[in-house]
C-alpha cells in the first residue's frame, strides 16, 4: 500500500473513528465505503454492505440496490413493489485485498463466491449475507414486477495497478460466462479497482464535485435577493449528459441528493421520454415537450458560453437525466431542454426553488419532509451542544453538509438514523427500523417531527445511537449483537428513566427531565457502557432461549416482545373480510370493530401460503399509507 492511499485510509478512520486494529478489516471497510458512497450517499450504508467473514472468505461487500435505493429486508421490496408497481435490482459485490497485484486466485475465489451465492442449497455463509441471499430469493420470487432481469457488479479492490494481464481477462471472461448463462441477469460487469482508481474515488468522496458545461443560448436573469447569479436557457443534452457522469460512465448519484424524487425506472412517464429520444422524428421537439432541468451551485466561473459549477446540485430534473444517460448512445445535436441554473448558498432559497420546481406532479411524503421548518430548528438544537465534545452531535439535513473538516462522520445524523433511532427508542418499534425510511416517514406521520414535539427525544435517541455504534466500533460490544443495536436503545430508555415516556409536547419539563436522565448516562462514556454491557447480557440470554430464527430476530416483532413484553401493546388482531389475489389487495377487519384495514399482498404471502386467507386469525400492525391504514406484519394465529 503506496503513502497516499494509506493516508485515505488513515483519514477514513479518523473520520468514522474506527479503532480496528486488523489493517486488512480496516481496508475492507474502507473499500465498501468507496464503493456504497458511488451507489448510496447515507453515511449509514456502510454498516449495511459490510458483510466480510470467516464463512465469507470471497465477498467483502454487497449493496443490493433496488430502485436506486439501498436495501436489506423484503419488507423494502415489498415498499417499492406497492409505491412503483416495478422493480429495478443491481447486485454489487465487493472484494477487496491489500497485495500489491492483482492476483488470479483471489478473482477466481471472489467470482466463484458470487456463484454459490446465486444457487439454491445450504450455504455456509455468515448470517449477514445468508440474510441477504434470502433478499435475493425473494426479489426474483417478485421477479414479474420486473422490467428487466437483475444486473450485477463485481467491484475488485487491490492497491496494484490493473494492466489487463490476459490470464486475469480469460478468468473474469469465464466467470461472468458462467453467471450470464444461469439467465438470472441481463448484464455481469467485472470492474477492477487498483491504486490509482481508489485515489481518484476518494478524492471524488472528500471533494466537490466541479464540471464544465457550454451554455451557449442562455438569458441572464435580473437580480434576486440571495441569488448570485441566475440563468435561464437551451442546454444540448449531450452537455446534461457530461456534468452526469462519472469516468467509469456511470451517473454520480450525489447530484441528486437534493431532488425530491429517485429515478422510478421506464414507468409510464419516463418510457414517454424514451420513445421522444427513439423515435428520430421527434428529437428535436424534445425541448417543447419537457420541462426542463433546474440546476442549484454553491459557485460558478463563468467564461462566455464556458461555465463551470461547483458543488451543485439537480434539485428538479432527475427522472430526464437518468433516461438521457440510459439512452446517451441515441442522444445528439437535435436533443436540446430547457435549463435553470442559479447560484445560492441560501437553504431557505435553495428549499424554496425545490418546493417550487417539483409541485407539478404527486411527490412522495419522504421527498419534502427535510424540507420543513422542524429540521431547521433541530439542526440549531443539535449545534447547542457543540462546546462539549462528549455532547456534541451533527444533524445533517443537506448532502455533504458536514463533510471534509466541518464534522467526524461518527457525529453526523441522518435524517434516515433519526427516524429509525427514534421510532425504535421512543415509539418502542425497534423491530421496524429495518424498514425503508420513508415508509416509516408514512406510518408514523402523526407521531413524527411534529411542529409541537420537544427537540429533546430526537437528540437523545441521535446520541443513544452514535454512542452505542462507538462501543461497537471500539469492539466494547459483541459484533453479534449489533443487529440488535436499536433494541439495546429501547431497552436502554426504560432501564435509565423508566417506561412511561412523557407526553412529547415542546413546553413539557417533565419530558427534559426525563430525557436529560438519559443523556447524563450517554455523556459518560463508562458509565454508558456499564449500562450497555448490562442490556447486551440480558438480550443474549432472550437470544439464547428464543425458538424464532435467531439471524431474523432483529426484524420479528415476537422477539421484542419475548424480550420486552411490556411495550408491545399496540398489536391488533383479525380475520380477512375480502381478498383478490389476481388484483393483488383486500381488507382484514380488526376484531371488535367494523374498522376494515387495506393489506397488501405481499403481507398475506409472507403470513399465509395457503389458497385463500379466509377464515383464518391474523395479528398484525396498522401503518399509516396513502391507501389509509394498512396491515404489515400479519402472523397467522
């Protein structure tokens, strides 16, 4: 390993603050950053990809990314199946290595380990990736929802340098030969990473990203209060094409971190835009038939039609610029849109132009949510603690806000971790942080970043969490128990202040108190893990004497409540009163009411595989969705 990406890797632990004493651990983890940072810019994903083992000796990573979203659990394929209508899968495996080669055993052993993955039998993978082989199975059982077949990528990390060795080409060209002809997938890429590649992608990470555009055919706009500079114009799409892409030509996903909605696949509107770019006839209508792309950049050097932007984001625009990268081998000379480029360092700005540009059609809930006045204001309450380093914690509402110097990313705060630390420790689900983050968003919209609630519980489950990940980190707990980190914070909430919670109203002392007893406990370190160590004991013990599958138990509501029965009150009960299986839907009614709730049937599939579900007893949650209340986790009675 050459100076400078041992310094990148030095960096990366400094700013994660790991303390793993393997290097080669150390560099595994740092490669699946590289690599999850490219699909899935969330600082959370990197726990999720992480998958290296004793029993996994041929995989590091695997990102399983369905509709451009990271993924772990069924009930997220579940999610996007009922929001899309379709799936879109990519399959990223990861395995990297320290040697300064690249050498033909470890590519043979990586491409062979992707293979007994893909087949059916019993497999002695750690529990991690056999979680995620039965994700895989059950995507493909789902496989009718699909427009096409799963792709896959096979990123292979040394710190050599990839000369294209004709040994290595005829291996990784059998290799992929032999998964292509299992006619699971439409496309298998081997995509080697060597020393200078793993330089440029981090630099890619740390920095902001700059492009150049020629923007010929451009109005200057006049003045507005807190904008630097504001264009109006005709962009080729060929120019849209360049600013989005990488040098691997792949689309940097971090542009889009902004806009309100992720690519959502060739449905009805985005297979409009490919049959205008298809059809030659109308290409140059193109312009008249789209609205436009909107463009937010923290700067601009402006050299006649030459512009160069910089930290910048596509704020409205994303489902045109994913087709036009799709189809960027058809687009030409006559495909031109409408372009809005403003320059701003402004939030309030930049979250008007959002609410703006995006209003013209449904948005999901998720999309705006960062947007409102209650993020601000927690943002502000996080930053009060900033003079004690024991307190002091990052809520990050924009991406990259607090990247490079600004914040360790060990402090920083997602919107994604704040919902999953909160329902999990203050609305006693921990259960269901496994869930897509914007499903959660849905169900619990009347309990969740309420204009009233009192900032204390968010900052308290924000530093429950990034505390117990830096005992994990620091090996201070069992990595076996990290699956369980969200129940050790509901556990920890009622052993340290008790199982009642104050009702959550901003001008409730009782509440700051309440929370406050907590938070003595989290800002001393040994006495918090004194108190972890305890929980941990007590959680094994439950593990130990459960009859659920132990590997699935972090995501079963019948081990919470084996584990703390007391908090797990809310579970109704029924029996179905309609159901169409051809149509895909019915209803259950909860017992002693005439309330019929909507279920899904992907919920019946994973409750009941019989020919019909009448007549039978479920348990079950109620969500909240766009289709009213909803029925998830049914368990046959």
């Amino acid at each position: 390993m050459d100076r400078i990406i041992e310094s990148f890797v030095e960096d990366f632990e400094s700013d994660f603050n790991y303390k793993e004493k393997d290097r080669n651990k150390l560099f595994e983890h740092f490669s699946n950053y590289l690599i999850v940072s490219k699909l899935y810019p969330d600082k959370s994903s990197i726990d999720k990809i992480n998958v290296g083992g004793a029993k996994n000796p041929g995989i590091d990573g695997l990102a399983v990314m369905t509709n451009n979203h990271l993924i772990t659990s069924i009930e997220e394929v579940d999610y996007f199946i009922q929001e899309n209508d379709l799936l879109e899968v990519d399959f990223n495996f990861v395995q990297s290595k320290t040697t300064s080669s690249f050498e033909l055993s470890g590519i043979s052993n990586f491409i062979t380990s992707v293979r007994e993955f893909f087949k059916d039998g019993n497999l002695c993978f750690e529990d991690e990736l056999l979680n995620l082989r039965d994700l895989k199975n059950y995507i493909y059982k789902n496989s009718i929802k699909m427009e096409k077949s799963p792709t896959i990528k096979l990123y292979y990390i040394t710190t050599g340098k990839w000369i294209g060795d004709q040994n290595l080409l005829t291996t990784v060209k059998t290799g992929i030969n032999d998964l292509m002809s299992t006619d699971l997938f439409c496309d298998v890429k081997f995509i080697p990473i060597d020393a200078d590649k793993i330089k440029s992608l981090y630099r890619e990470i740390k920095n902001k990203i700059t492009r150049e555009i020629s923007f010929e055919k451009h109005t200057i706009l006049p003045m507005i209060d807190k904008v630097s500079e504001s264009y109006l114009g005709i962009l080729p799409a060929g120019e849209l094409i360049k600013i989005t892409t990488d040098e691997d030509g792949e689309i940097i996903k971090t542009i889009f971190y902004d806009n309100v909605r992720d690519f959502q696949g060739f449905n009805k509107v985005n297979s409009g835009i490919r049959e205008t770019i298809n059809n030659t006839q109308s290409k140059d209508k193109f312009v008249l038939l789209n609205n436009g792309i909107t463009i937010v950049a923290k700067s601009l050097n402006k050299v006649g039609s030459s512009f160069k932007i910089s930290d910048f984001q596509i704020v409205n625009g994303c489902q045109t610029s994913h087709v036009l990268h799709h189809l960027k081998d058809l687009v030409d000379s006559n495909v031109k849109l409408p372009l809005k480029l403003i320059v701003t360092d402004d939030d309030d700005t930049i979250n008007d132009i959002i609410k703006a540009t995006n209003s013209q059609t449904e948005v999901k809930n998720e999309a705006f949510e960062i947007l409102k006045p209650f993020h601000k204001r927690l943002e502000e309450f996080y930053d009060s603690f900033s003079k004690d380093e024991a307190k002091r914690l990052f809520y990050e509402r924009r991406s990259k806000q607090y990247s490079g110097a600004k914040a360790r990313q060990e402090k920083v705060i997602s919107l994604s971790t704040q919902i999953s630390s909160y329902v999990a420790m203050f609305l006693n689900e921990p259960q269901s942080t496994h869930r897509y983050f914007g499903e959660l968003l849905k169900a619990y919209n009347n309990r969740l970043f309420l204009e009233n609630h009192s900032l204390y519980p968010y900052y308290t489950s924000g530093l429950a969490l990034s505390v117990i990940e830096e005992f994990y980190r620091d090996g201070n707990l069992s990595s076996s128990t990290k699956k369980f980190k969200f129940h050790l914070l509901l556990m920890l909430r009622i052993h340290v202040a008790g199982e009642k919670t104050p009702i959550n109203v901003a001008s409730n002392s009782k509440l700051e108190n309440y929370c406050l007893k907590i938070c003595d406990i989290l800002w001393n370190r040994e006495t918090a893990l004194k108190n972890f160590k305890l929980l941990e004991s007590k959680l094994k013990s439950t593990l130990d004497n459960t009859d659920l599958l132990k590997r699935q138990a972090h995501s079963m509501r019948a081990f919470t409540e084996e584990l703390i029965p007391t908090v797990t009150e809310n579970r109704k009960f029924g029996k179905v009163t309609y159901y169409n299986s051809t149509r895909g839907f019915g209803f259950i009614r909860i017992d002693g009411t005439d309330d019929d709730v909507f279920i899904h049937y992907t919920e019946v599939m994973k409750a009941f595989d019989g020919l019909t579900p009448y007549a039978k007893s479920f348990s079950f949650d109620v969500y909240e969705s766009d289709r009213g209340p909803q029925a998830k986790n049914m368990e046959l009675i």
